[in-house]
C-alpha cells in the first residue's frame, strides 16, 4: 500500500484504505486491553505505523523491542527485515553498514519469498554504491577508515564502472537528404518512425511542436523501419563499443514534411 499524500492531512493522520483502517482498529481495539504488549504485537504496531507513513514513531518503537534469540528465537526473520529496512532512514553516516551486515545472512536462505524481499534491499544497496559520478569522491577516504569502509569504497568504484559499461547510449543526426546518422552504445536495434504532417496546420495548432511531440507516440506511423545495430547474439564486449549506422530515408517520403521518432526500448 502507498500512501497517494506525502505530507500530513489535517491536523493527525487519518487512514484512507477502509480496508487498513479497519484491520488497525481492531488491532488497537483488541490489545488496549491487554496488561502489556509481547514482542510480536509490537513488531506488527511497528509495521501499521510504516504503512502510515509515521517513519519516526515506528523506528523508535522497534528500538525498544527485544532482540530475539539468534538461534531459537521467534520472528529473527521478520526482526532482521526491519532492521534493514530501517536503516534506510538512519545509516546514510556509515553507508548503510547494518543493512549490508543482514542482507549477506540471507544471500542463501531457503525460503524463496524472503530470499527475494532481502535481495530487494541488496539491490538498493547496489544502486547507491553506483551513484558517484566522481570518481575523486568515491576514492576519499579518511585516515581513519576502516577495512569495511574501504571494501564499501571499492565496491561503489566497481559498481560505477559496470554501470557505465551497460548504459545504453543512442544519438542521432539528420543531414539535408534526411539522412539519419545514429551512433549507439549498448543498442542491440533501434525502430524508426516516420509520420507525416501538415506543417502549416500543426504549427497553428501547437507552435511549439518541438518541445512536445510525446503526442506522435499515440499515432499509428506512415511508416516505420526497424534496423540492427548488433546481431542479436552479440557479445558485451561489443555491445560496449561505439557503432556508427546510416538509414537512407525512403523513396515514398522524399520531399515531405515530418517529424521521426527513433526508439530503442525506453530511449
């Protein structure tokens, strides 16, 4: 469930699902009358104050919860994912080091469900460690640092170059004879879309054509051309160099006003 409002509605916080706002009052309803809260009634007010939103409240209620057993104790699982998850909002000073500890328990763990909520939050993991586009930032390290520190260093630096290796790049270029000069990194094929226009109509009706032509992907093209840049078993290793392509602009179009659309999945 995610909240449609960022900011607080009112003066407290109101529960739009009917559905959630239903199963939260019964919870309260049900344990007001209890003499005191076990560690797993806590563990789920934790999780109904995340799902509103209430991010602080929640973190420092489970910090006050026991931390079961390593070996016996019920809901480590469910405890762990929290910790983690929790440390988005707290561990940015030391680079998320409780969140990493966790993941790495749960690389091999045998229930596929909450192998893959733990490997949810590896993935985030690696997306920030390829954030750097400096490279001098990434190799800053205080006197200080530990061997864990440097490890997150390296592993960022690595993360950065892979990424930039498996990021597709596409540019064109249109000559005076509508020629289009594609260069491509990463681009296995492209499809070029042709729609002709009354330039004179359109330009009344949207002027700045130029700045908007979004609307042409929801019109059928006069016609449309698919063309390799890689044979499709092609290897990283050339997929990663620049390829250079010239696609003549067909005969039936010479001499007419359009506007081309050259698309490579979401480039």
């Amino acid at each position: 469930m995610v909240n449609s409002r960022t900011h607080l509605l009112g003066q407290s916080h109101k529960i739009m699902n009917s559905t959630f706002r239903a199963t939260y009052d019964s919870f309260l309803a049900t344990n007001v009358q209890k003499p005191a809260l076990t560690s797993e009634d806590q563990m789920i007010m934790v999780y109904y104050l995340q799902l509103q939103d209430r991010m602080q409240e929640a973190i420092d209620l489970f910090g006050k919860i026991a931390e079961p057993d390593s070996k016996n104790g019920t809901l480590r699982i469910q405890y762990d994912y929290l910790q983690a998850y929790f440390d988005f909002f707290s561990g940015a000073d030391d680079g998320y080091k409780v969140a990493r500890r966790i993941v790495q328990k749960y690389d091999d763990y045998p229930v596929t469900s909450w192998r893959m909520m733990f490997l949810m939050i590896a993935d985030q993991l690696n997306e920030f460690d390829g954030e750097f586009d400096n490279e001098e930032e990434m190799l800053c390290v205080d006197a200080g640092a530990t061997a864990v520190d440097a490890q997150i260093r390296d592993k960022r630096a690595q993360n950065k170059k892979d990424a930039k290796k498996r990021e597709p790049q596409l540019n064109v270029e249109v000559d005076a004879k509508g020629t289009l000069k594609i260069e491509s990194v990463n681009v296995v094929n492209v499809s070029c879309k042709y729609y002709i226009i009354n330039a004179e109509l359109l330009f009344s009706r949207q002027p700045f054509l130029k700045d908007n032509t979004e609307g042409f992907s929801y019109v059928k093209a006069y016609h449309t051309l698919d063309h390799a840049m890689h044979p499709q078993q092609a290897t990283e290793e050339s997929l990663n160099q620049y390829v250079k392509a010239d696609i003549l602009l067909p005969e039936k179009l010479v001499n007419q006003n359009m506007v081309i659309e050259i698309t490579s999945g979401d480039l």
